[in-house]
C-alpha cells in the first residue's frame, strides 16, 4: 500500500514535469497570446492587491512590535528598521504572499480547468487541433510569473510601511531615523534573493493547479478534490523549495 502511494506520487511528479517542459517549449518557441496574458494578471494580480496589502501591512506591524520587545533586552530597539525590512525582503514577503496568492490562484486554476475538463471543453479544443498546454497553460504560467513578484514587492513596501508606523506611534523611534536604517541596510541582493524565489514558486504553482485541472474527474466532487489537492500540494511544495532557494541565493 505504502508503495503504490509513493508510486503515485512519483508518477504526479512526472507528469508536472513533463507538463513543465511542454509550457516551456511553447513559452519560447511560439508568440505569446497577449491578450488571455493580460486577462489572467488582472485575474491573478489585481484581484489579489487588497490582500496583499493589508496582509503586507500587518505582518511588518507584527514584526515590529515583536523585534522592538525582544531587541530591547539588548539595548538594540535602534535597529528596527534593518530588522523588518531584511526579514520581509528575504523571506517573509517572498513566502507569505506566495502561501497566500498561491493558495487563491492555485485553486482558482484548478477549478476553472476542472470545469472544462469534465464537461469536456478541453476534448472539444484537442478535436478542433489546439494544443491546450498552448492555449491554457502557457499563458497563466506567464501572467503569475510577472504577477507574483509584482504582489511580492507590494507586500514588502507595505510591511515597512507597517513597521514605520508601530516604530513612530509606539516605540519612540523617529520616522526619519527608521527609514534611513532600512534604506542604510537594504541591499540590491536583499531583494533580489526575494524576488527571484517568487519565480520559481509562481511556476510551481501554476503547473500543479493546471495538471489537477486536466485530471479532475467525476464532475463537481472532483473538481472540489482537485482544487483541495493543488492548495495543499502548492503550499508543501512553496514551503519546501524555499528552503533550498534560500540556501541557493545565499550562496549566490
């Protein structure tokens, strides 16, 4: 039983990687659909900023308010401002924001695809000589790519927005003082590092969402266990790669 579980899960595996190389050879070999690209940011990216921006908002308020309390033991609640600017640059922006839209994104993939696969839209495509990977894939794997890390850098100013805030209304630290100790620490790899895991977590996701929307089955259960399955899977798979483009970018 064991076996055949992990036998399923390494054929999964496969199949999103042999649906990444298709999308890919597509990407580069044919001319983008600007139009469905342009739909699915504003689908992926517009739909998702309030969220964004309030949970980028909170979360530096929150890392300010916890960072001032513990650096205050060491006579250090100077230092606020590189704290929470580093912190949201290099990882918590990059991974909460990704967990979030991800999620959002992700499922919302899933069930649109799942939709037309089991009411059989996608057959109807394969019969009048279109290459869904083409048509359905390609395009959201290139709007998340240019949305996620869009979102991200949002999420990133908001967060030191936040923390500027908690530090001049609550922590007697001098807006002018917070801000240049943020922009005195902040540095060009800082946010490179961020950002350039954005990219791998937005390709992840889109082909996990799209792969459950191309096997979805059995009508609305399905698509539900489908759109289940690509939040849970996009999520381990967002938190595990971080580990290792964490450990890639610091090396870089």
């Amino acid at each position: 039983m064991a076996f055949e579980k992990i036998s399923s899960k390494i054929e999964e595996f496969g199949e999103i990687v042999l649906l990444g190389l298709k999308t890919f050879k597509y990407i580069f070999t044919s001319k983008p659909d600007i139009s469905q690209i342009s739909y699915q940011i504003v689908l992926m990216g517009n739909q998702s900023l309030n969220i964004v921006m309030i949970t980028g908002l909170f979360v530096g308020m929150v890392l300010a308010i916890q960072t001032a309390y513990t650096l205050e033991e060491f006579g250090a609640k100077l230092y606020i401002g590189e704290v929470v600017a580093v912190s949201m640059t290099r990882e918590l922006g990059p991974a909460l924001i990704s967990l979030l839209v991800g999620g959002r994104v992700g499922a919302g993939i899933t069930a649109e695809l799942g939709t037309m696969n089991v009411t059989e839209q996608i057959d109807a495509l394969r019969s009048m000589g279109a290459d869904p990977i083409k048509k359905l894939v390609s395009p959201r794997v290139i709007a998340f790519v240019i949305s996620l890390p869009l979102l991200v850098l949002i999420a990133n100013a908001m967060g030191v927005i936040g923390g500027y805030f908690i530090s001049a209304l609550e922590l007697d630290v001098s807006g002018k003082f917070y801000m240049n100790h943020v922009f005195r620490m902040l540095k060009f790899n800082d946010v490179f590092s961020g950002l350039g895991k954005t990219l791998f977590f937005a390709i992840f996701v889109t082909l996990i969402a799209c792969r459950n929307g191309f096997r979805a089955q059995g009508g609305a259960d399905g698509v539900g266990r489908a759109t289940t399955a690509t939040v849970v899977y996009s999520a381990i798979t967002i938190l595990i790669s971080n580990f290792f483009l964490t450990k890639l970018f610091l090396i870089l």
